[in-house]
C-alpha cells in the first residue's frame, strides 16, 4: 500500500497501525519518500524530481528524521508498507496535522488479489425476449437495432 499525506510540524510522530490489533507497523517495515517546505519540487533538466529525502521509516517514526534530516518543517510525500486482506488500517499523527492525499494498492508480487475462481458462462438464449432502444418489448420480426441477451443488434 503506497498512501500520500501531508504532514503539518513534521517533528512528530506518524504512525501505521493495525485497526484489530492496535499495533502499529514496525519503522523498518515502512518506506518513506518525502519532499519538506523550503527544499521541496525542484526538477533536473531531465524533468526528474530532486530533494526528495526517501528512506524507511526512523526508529522513533518522526519522517523528518529519514536519513538523518533533521529540520522542522511540513513534510509531503508518502510511506509505502505492507498490508494484510480483510485488515483495516490508520494513519496516525497524534500530536500534528496529518492530511491524506490518496493511496495505491497493489497486490502481492505472488498475485494474491482475494479474488479466485471467477468464471463467466456465456448464455445466449435465442428464445429471451427482445427490446428495443427505449427499452420496449418487441416481437421476433421487430426491425432495427435491438436488443437481446444484454447485447446489441441490427436486425434488417
């Protein structure tokens, strides 16, 4: 899971945990990618970004503290972390602002997405009645583009 937030005072704090449990992730199971007030959104001349400060998350949670930066301003960026199916989650920053700009889900590398054995079965029954495009009944002999199965078609 990659969530995008803002935080306001980053010498605080941030924090993943587990709703059931109430645990928070551990600071070596998160990544984070950060850009801070007064060093943030420059380019190269390639059109890349530079000053972002990525790392895991430090020890004591403060993201400000990743890789050793040390200054207190406004942090915005995103942490990226493991997630369980079926699990609930919360960003937490106790004693700051923290605002939520998104986030990315994507499933294990294994392929795990929670969803398996979906089959479509293909049911065309010539017999199923036939509408036409204001969504009347019409008879079999009914010309023009109809509508049959759930699928359109001319009929001349």
């Amino acid at each position: 899971m990659k969530l995008a937030v803002y935080v306001n005072k980053n010498n605080q704090s941030t924090y993943i945990v587990d709703a059931e449990t109430g645990k928070h992730i551990a600071a070596s199971d998160i990544k984070v990618a950060f850009y801070y007030q007064n060093n943030g959104f420059t380019f190269d001349d390639n059109g890349t970004t530079v000053s972002l400060v990525e790392g895991t998350m430090p020890d004591d949670f403060i993201i400000q503290h990743t890789n050793g930066y040390t200054q207190n301003r406004p942090a915005l960026g995103y942490m990226t972390f493991s997630v369980d199916a079926n699990k609930t989650y919360y960003a937490f920053c106790p004693k700051s602002q923290l605002g939520l700009y998104g986030y990315e889900f994507t499933p294990g590398e294994g392929g795990e997405t929670g969803i398996a054995g979906v089959e479509v079965e293909e049911e065309n029954d010539p017999n199923a009645p036939v509408y036409n495009l204001a969504g009347q009944r019409v008879g079999k002999d009914a010309k023009g583009i109809l509508i049959q199965n759930g699928k359109k078609f001319i009929r001349k």
